[in-house]
C-alpha cells in the first residue's frame, strides 16, 4: 500500500525533475575543475617550488605514479593523524561524563579566565597525541603558507586550520579538563566552543580531497534548478507552517498539548512543518482541520523535498561520474578489441607456421594431443571443490546444506525455551557434526589450490577458518555454559567477553552463504560493484564524515548551552554522533530543539544534510546499475567470439 501511495508522487517529483533539469541543459557552464593552489605554483626551482610539490603534488600530476616519497609519506601522516586526533578527543571527551541518571559527573564550573601558562598534571595517551599532533599540525601550517606565499592564510582552510590549531593548543594547557568537559553553565564562554573549533580540523582534508570545492561547483551549475525548486518548496512550507499554525494555536498551552507547543509562533514551527513536508510524523494528534491540511500538504511537500535534494545530490554523483564514464567506455573497448584481434593474430600465425613445418618434413597435420599425467592430490581436491564429478558434487551440496543446518541451528540454540529442554544437546551434537564436514571442506579448500600459503591467506579462506574457531573454543572450553545465551548466573567479566566473542562468530558464519554456487554471480556483482563504486566514494564519504562530526559538534554545544529539550540526548560527542547519523539519514525521532539555535540546524538537515549524506548511496545505486550493464556486455561479446572461434562469419574490428 506505500508503494502505491507513492506512485502519482514519485511520477510528479520526476516529472518536475526532468523540467528544471531540461531548462538548464540550455547552460554552457564548464565542468573543469580548476583548484586555486595551482594559481601560485612558483615558476622557477627552489625552496618553495619543492615545498609546494611535496604538498600539491595530486594537482599538477596527472598520474599517482609520479607522487614523490616525500608528498607520500606527508599525506600519510596529516590525513591519519587528523584522523586519530579527532577519534581520541571524541573518546575522551565521552569518558567519565553521565552517571546512571545521566547528570555530569566529571565537569568543572569555570567562572574565571583560566591560566593558559599551566601544564595538567597527569600525562595521558590523549595528551601524547594531542602534543604530537600540535607540533606536526604547526610545521604543516607554516609549510603551507610558505609554499602558497600566504595566500593559504586569508583561505577558508587556512582559517579552519588556524583555529582548529589554537583550541588544540589550548588543551594543552590546564584549561583542558574544562574544555574537555564542558559544564555550559559558566560565565567564561570559550570552553564550551573549543570541542567544535577542534573538530574543524576535518576540513583540512580538502588540502587532499576537495569535497566542498566539487559541492560550490556542483551547486553553481544547478543553480538555476536548485533556485527554481527551492523558491517552490519554501513557498509551499511557510504557507504549511502558516496554516498549522493559525489552526492549532492556543493562548496558554499545557504539556499534554504537544502540537500547541510545537507552533506557538510561526518562526518556532517552521522546522516542525518542515519536518512534516519531508515524511516524517512525531506527533500525529493534530485536529480535524489540520489532518485535511496535511493530507494535501504532504503530497506537494514531499514531491517538492525530493526534487530540491534529488537535484542537489543526483548533480553531485554525476558530476562525479560523468568525467570518468566515457574514458572508462572507451578504454574497455580499445582494450578488448586489440585483444581480441591480437589472439586471433597469434592462433593464425601459430597454425600457418605448425603447417608449413609439417608439410617440409613430409608429413600431415595431426591433433596435438596433451601427455597424460598420473593424477594426485591436488587433482582430487580440484575435482571435488569445483564439482567435476559426481562425488564432488554431492559432497559440496552436502556441505552447504550443512551450513544451512548450522544456521538454523543457531538460530534455535539461541531460544529460551531450546535451551532449558533436553533439545540443548541435540543442537551441540548437531553443532559437533556440521564442524566436522566444515573441516573436511576447509582442507579440501586449501589442498586445491596450487599455493597453499596464498589460499591460507586468501579472504574466504580465512573467513572459513574463523568460522571453524566457535566449535573449537566450544570444545575445549566449558561446553554447557559456553554455547548457551542466556546464562543462568553471571559470569566474570573475562568469561562474559569470551562467550560474546564465540556467539559473535557463531551469528558471522551466515556469511558463507555468499560462497554457495546458485548466488556466486549475485556475489560477484556485489565485488564488482564495490570496486567500481570506491575510487568516486571517497569525495562524498569524506564530505559525510565532515558533516556529521562537525554538525555533532555543533548540536551538543546548542542544545547544552541554550539548554534545549534534546540537551538530555547530547551529553557527551558519542551520543550526540549517534542520534546526528539517525537525523542525518531523515529519521527525526526528536523534533524539538533550542529555538533560535538547534531548531536552525533542524532546517539545515532537512534541505542540506539529508541529501549529502545520502551521495554515497546513490553512487553506489549507480555503481551496480553500471556493473550489471557491463556485465551483460561482457556476456554479450564472449558469445560473439565463441561464434567467430567456431567458425562464425562474424569479424572482430576495431571501433
């Protein structure tokens, strides 16, 4: 019935799509990225010539192969110790805050300007980190502004890094407990921003991967659509917002009347009308008038929403994809033409000259038949792994129905009632003898290979192998108690990790199913998929990292210093990433925040946030239309040359 309900809206939301998209095919606007750094390239060999290639050397080469050691190793240590310094303050900052009330048990009320001059007493990893992080981040900083003649100074990234590097500096100091552990209720402001200046420093990743440069480009050449549907989504959402408003007002509200808190004005409802406009209902007990004005709101509202983020986010993927898809054509066909046309060349060759040798000597062609060779081992295990024989063919569907067994079995062993009858040592039994034709399938695995080391270390191999550890551990560890879920006593906090980790690699074994013959293909396609979709996946997956833990940032200061109704949800960074990624993803299991401050950012996620952090997706949506498309090709043309190898009429050509 939801996809019935959505069929006249997605038919107008693409309907009024291909419009705005068809008006601005008119516009002749270059696609080329032209980055600023290269504008102060310095013209002749120097210092600043060297610095700048050890820094930039991703913009003036053309290929990967011609980076320096130096920029290598450079680009290695900034990209992961950006990573590792923002990974560290957000564990910190989340340890020892939140008692089992959830109140703060670990903050410090400054009134007073601390005294920056003061080291901590106490040495931790993170302060190590930090340290070293600090010293490495300020020569960066200075190289930089060397090699771009400070032009890198008075940049965007040159001010994010700035003051990313100052509030590092500054926990440095004795201010950074409280800076860590913000109480938002002191006088002295600063220590309650220093966690979102810090977490700027993500945004120094675009020295290396121009996320936003590409997103101000994308945004320029759908400006003209992009404006188009967003002058028609606001209209349509402040006249919903009005409307809302004006029906479901009263003078002096009480708790229970949650729509009536929602709008007591029109500015502070505008983000729950927003919210409404995108599909997403928290409060539902609207009154009569409302639910008519709803009905027929939703229908515009949602198409409306989804071609504002459906041009913003399909312009980002094929500004992405377009540069590289006719390289990547024509390079395939170049590729499989001249190979093509190469074997036929040598087959011919190869035949001529074995005639013209069997005719000096006298005599007359003969079939070249291949010497017999006694069989071993390895011939066997190949037999049977490949299903050649009947044998093998019986033995590899018994052993994945074995595997199907396995999992059900789990399955049940998992159930209360299983586990408290005499059916528990059935499912032990059962789990005793699938281990045993898991181990038997495991050898043959390895034995057909024609190097052992290399298919010990191979990927499923070793996910093999890890599915054969639950039984093992099982066996040689208490079996009752082990293999049971729930636990009639509390163990020790070693032995309850222990059983997690043997329960955790029981569930993993599901896995495996992806190596069964009938979904080879599926699997296949799945690879293939990922190996398309990762070199255009790292722009957006860095611009959808930045986004989330900046935006995190930024909505636990807001809702903890305004002291907004979702303030009890964003106590330390951990839960406030948690419930970010939930709206991010245009789930709003809370819609009401600080007005005046996370109710804005509420509105920012709706019309921005959603659709950059959903690029990924449809790249990979792309990725596997594309590869099922290529796919059909390759099947296509090894028919073509099965028929021109069998004497088909059909010629190879180059095109």
């Amino acid at each position: 019935s939801t996809g019935i309900c959505m069929v006249p809206i997605v038919i107008f939301a693409d309907g009024y799509q291909e419009r705005l998209q068809d008006a601005n095919e008119t516009e002749e606007d270059s696609q080329e990225l032209v980055h600023w750094q290269t504008d102060h390239l310095p013209g002749e060999h120097g210092v600043r010539h060297d610095l700048f290639c050890m820094l930039y050397s991703h913009l003036i080469m053309t290929s990967s192969d011609n980076y320096s050691i130096g920029y290598r190793v450079f680009r290695a240590m900034s990209v992961n110790l950006t990573l590792i310094v923002t990974a560290t303050l957000i564990v910190a900052s989340s340890i020892g805050v939140g008692d089992a009330e959830g109140t703060t048990t670990t903050t410090t009320t400054t009134t007073t300007r601390p005294d920056l001059g003061e080291v901590p007493g106490d040495f931790t990893f993170s302060y190590g980190v930090d340290a070293f992080a600090f010293c490495f981040f300020t020569v960066e900083f200075i190289i930089r502004s060397v090699a771009l003649n400070g032009r890198y100074l008075v940049s965007w990234i040159g001010l994010a890094d700035l003051a990313s590097l100052l509030a590092l500096g500054c926990m440095l100091s004795s201010f950074r407990e409280s800076a860590m552990h913000p109480s938002y209720s002191s006088d002295y402001i600063f220590d309650d921003i220093v966690i979102p200046v810090r977490l700027m420093r993500l945004l120094v990743l675009e020295n290396y991967v121009p996320s936003f440069f590409v997103l101000g480009k994308v945004i320029w050449l759908n400006r003209r659509p992009l404006f188009k549907s967003g002058f028609a989504l606001a209209a349509v959402w402040y006249m919903f917002g009005t409307i809302i408003y004006v029906l479901e007002y009263m003078e002096n509200p009480k708790e229970e009347h949650e729509v009536a808190n929602r709008f007591p004005n029109v500015l502070t409802g505008l983000p729950h009308a927003l919210v409404h406009l995108t599909g997403d209902y928290p409060v539902t007990n609207y009154r009569h008038l409302s639910k008519i004005v709803h009905l027929v709101a939703l229908v515009f509202g949602m198409c409306l929403t989804g071609v504002f983020t459906g041009i913003f986010s399909a312009g980002y993927v094929n500004f992405l994809l377009k540069e590289r898809e006719m390289e990547r054509r024509q390079a395939a066909e170049r590729r499989l033409n001249t190979l093509t046309n190469v074997v036929l060349v040598f087959q011919r060759r190869f035949r001529m000259r074995r005639r013209h040798s069997l005719a000096r000597r006298g005599e007359t062609p003969q079939q070249i038949v291949a010497p017999q060779e006694e069989r071993s081992w390895l011939d066997f295990s190949r037999d049977i792994v490949r299903r050649r024989t009947l044998f093998g063919q019986v033995f590899m569907a018994f052993a994945d129905a074995a595997l199907v067994v396995n999992i059900f079995n789990t399955f049940l062993g998992s159930m209360t009632e299983v586990e408290e009858s005499s059916a528990f040592h059935f499912t032990v039994f059962v789990e005793y003898g699938t281990f045993m034709v898991f181990l038997i399938e495991y050898v043959l695995q390895v034995l057909a290979a024609s190097d052992v080391y290399s298919a010990v270390c191979a990927v499923p191999r070793i996910i093999d192998f890890l599915c054969l550890m639950p039984t093992v551990l099982l066996f040689f560890g208490q079996s009752e108690r082990v293999h049971k879920w729930v636990k009639q006593e509390e163990p020790e906090p070693n032995v309850m990790q222990f059983e997690h980790a043997v329960e955790a690699m029981l569930v993993c074994r599901v896995v495996r199913v992806l190596d069964f013959r009938c979904v080879k293909r599926e699997a296949a396609t799945i690879k293939r998929t990922l190996t398309m979709a990762l070199p255009g996946l790292l722009l957006p997956a860095v611009m959808a990292l930045d986004i989330w833990v900046l935006t995190s940032g930024i909505f636990q200061w807001l809702e903890n210093f305004y002291d907004g109704p979702d303030a009890e949800h964003m106590k330390t960074m951990g839960d406030a990433l948690y419930w970010c990624c939930i709206y991010l993803l245009g789930e709003w299991a809370n819609d009401e925040f600080s007005d005046g401050a996370g109710s804005r950012l509420c509105i920012l996620y709706c019309l921005w946030g959603v659709a950059l952090f959903s690029i990924p997706v449809g790249i990979l949506i792309e990725a596997t239309t594309s590869t099922l498309k290529a796919m059909a090709e390759e099947q296509k043309e090894l028919r073509r040359l099965r028929k021109v190898g069998t004497g088909g009429n059909e010629r190879v050509e180059f095109r």
